[in-house]
C-alpha cells in the first residue's frame, strides 16, 4: 500500500484530484476490504452494549464513516447545519442523506455573521476551528444530549492532524459527550480508496476551488482564499446570490460587487 499524498492540509488540490485518478496503483481492492472489515469489527467491539450514532457532515471522510457504520449496525446520524449554507450543498444533502438523518440548525445569520465581522473567511486557525465550535460541536453536543447517546462517532482523522484522543480514538470531552474516531489511522489515500471502489457521490464543493483543501463548510467558513475580496470572488463563482444577499449586511461583499460595475 503507498502513500501518494503527504500530511494534513499542505496537500494541493490538484494533487488530492491526481491522487484520486491513480488510487488503484496506491491501494488494491483487497487491501481495502480488508481495512474495512477490520474496522467494521473494532466499531461493533467499541460500540457493543451502547447507544451509539455518528455525525455526517455529507464531506467524504463522513461519507466513508456512514457506510462503515451502517455495516457495523448503527444507522442514526446527525448532520449540523446553520443559515449560511451553499444551497447547492443542501440541495445534495436532500438527495443524499442517509435515512436516519438528523438535521440540526444552530441558527447563524447573515446578521450573526455582519455583528461578527472576525468569523468572515478566517484566515488563522483561530477563527476556523471557532466555526467548528459554534456549528458542529454545539449541534452535536445538543444531539447527544436529547437522545441520551453514550458514544458519538466521527471521521476525524490523525492524518489530517485531527485530535482523536490521547493513546486512543476514545476521549470524553468537559460536557460528557464521548466521542470516537474509528477512521484515526486511515490514510489519505485509503478513504479516497473507499470513494473509489465504493463509487460514492461527493458534494459539489468538492468540484469547486480548492474543494479538497476547504472541505464542507457554512460559506462565511470558507479558507485558503489569501484575501476577503478573493473569497467573495470564489463565492461569486459559486452562487452569485450569495453575494447579492450578503452585500445588504457587509460593506466588503458590496463592495465586491461594486467593483465588477
């Protein structure tokens, strides 16, 4: 089994799409059912005697979990949203989402979002992982909470850098929640194996710029653009009404679209 692409998000986007053409040369069919079976097991040995679901989030890490986890017998899920969605995203969603999904709204606004200058296409990891807090962590904490779960499931990944726990993919976090990352030690190259063989549909975002290297997120969450009138101008691509709209609340998006006049 080789290894394509290299750690975390230092990965090109074109490279991610490269990598995924050659999948078969870096891994077998074989060697990935075998991964699978293998993890297929340690999820039903971990989840065993609890109530268990996992979050999806429709990116391709969480399309990879939810197969897994349904092969391992657990079906509900939870999706966390808020009100700065591409509708190109939740229009795939509705197509897509598994049947036992959950959706959760937390509620952010384009006038949360003009009353919260700092939170606009964050370019530190302070204000991106603060997205993850406000959006997905508070949804899916509220999730747990009201059906009374014992175990979440993630697709959080070491090779992403993600935290999945200390000496193990089990941690509980201050609120109780009990969180547990059962694709930790897959590859880069193993997932988009899985996409691969599996034939699975990803969302539009990932045909977009830099699709690879933002990952699903709220618009407003939107990374590695270098600059805020770089980022309209990729939103404007995407869905031009985003921009009109934002442009009533935030002097940039005006802005923006007042330079192309």
């Amino acid at each position: 089994m080789g290894e394509i692409l290299g750690r975390k998000q230092r990965i090109k986007n074109s490279e991610w799409i490269e990598a995924l053409a050659k999948i078969e040369q870096a891994v077998s069919r074989k060697e990935l059912d075998q991964l699978v079976d293998k993890t297929v097991k340690e999820i039903k040995k971990k989840t065993r005697g609890k109530k268990a679901a996992y979050a999806w989030s429709g990116g391709k890490d969480s399309l990879v979990l939810g197969e897994i986890c349904r092969m391992a017998g657990i079906a509900s899920c939870v999706l966390v949203i808020c009100n700065l969605e591409y509708k190109a995203f939740i229009e795939w969603v509705d197509a897509h989402k598994p049947p036992e999904l959950s959706i959760i709204n937390t509620g952010q606004d384009m006038k949360w979002l003009a009353a919260h200058p700092q939170m606009l296409f964050p370019q530190d990891s302070k204000y991106a992982s603060m997205w993850f807090q406000i959006v997905q962590h508070r949804g899916q904490a509220k999730y747990y909470k009201e059906n009374q779960l014992d175990m979440m499931l993630l697709g959080r990944r070491r090779a992403d850098g993600n935290y999945v726990g200390r000496g193990d993919n089990i941690y509980t976090n201050n609120q109780g929640v009990t969180r547990y990352s059962p694709l930790s030690d897959w590859t880069h190259e193993q997932m988009l194996a899985y996409i691969h063989y599996h034939n699975l549909e990803m969302p539009p975002i990932y045909d977009w710029k830099n699709g690879y290297l933002c990952g699903t997120h709220p618009w407003p969450a939107r990374q590695w653009t270098g600059s805020v009138e770089n980022a309209w101008a990729e939103i404007y691509e995407i869905d031009g009404s985003i921009v009109t709209e934002a442009a009533e609340h935030i002097q940039s998006a005006k802005d923006f679209l007042d330079s192309l006049k």
